[in-house]
C-alpha cells in the first residue's frame, strides 16, 4: 500500500517542473508550427493562479497562495481585456475588506476551545 502522505514531497518544486516541461512543450510547439503561441501568451495569468491554488493547499502559505490567485486572476482580466486595471481598483479594497474578516473568523474560531 502507498504511503499517501509524502513528507519530501514539494508541491511548488513540482509545480514548478511540470510548468517548465509545459513551456518547452508550447516552445516545441510553436517552433515545429503546430501552434501559434502568441495567441495562447495572454493565458500567461494562469500560471500564477496555479501556483496560487498550489500555496493554498498548504497550510503555512494560504495567505500568499490567495494572493498570488487574486492577483493571477485580476491580470488575466486584464489581458483577456475583460476587466481593465482602470475599472478594477475597487477589488482591492473588497480584498482587504475580505482579508480582515476571514482573519477576524480564523483567530476566533482557532480561540474558542470550549474554555
């Protein structure tokens, strides 16, 4: 039976290789003329959302994991041209607002012991 719980296992490591192996795949791709990967670069937020989603898994990064996340999905908003940086600052402000109240949730929630 496998060990489900890998101790030397780091997800942003294998994130991080399995995104290089996909660059060079789309570099291979676009060189041979299988694909134009000018058209597909503006996805390039995704990576960051990934990454993002990766950190928060972990415990110890899901504060750095959510931002990298919002902020791989605000400029992919931007690139895609669906929510310009002009029109989008106010998300920055629901972000702090939502930042405070899920570290005012957390810390009570990780307070009450039944004390």
């Amino acid at each position: 039976m496998a060990d489900e719980s890998r101790p030397g296992v780091e997800p942003e490591r294998v994130v991080f290789g399995a995104g290089l192996m996909l660059l060079g795949l789309a570099l291979l791709a676009d060189r041979t003329g299988w694909v134009d990967l000018v058209s597909y670069w503006r996805l390039w937020p995704l990576l960051l959302v990934a990454l993002g989603v990766v950190k928060m898994a972990r415990k110890k990064g899901r504060g750095e994991g959510a931002w990298l996340a919002f902020l791989g999905l605000l400029l992919l908003g931007q690139s895609l041209h669906v929510l310009p940086f002009s029109q989008s600052w106010p998300l920055f402000i629901i972000w702090a607002g939502a930042s405070v109240t899920w570290t005012a949730l957390r810390g009570r929630r990780e307070g009450s012991d039944g004390r």
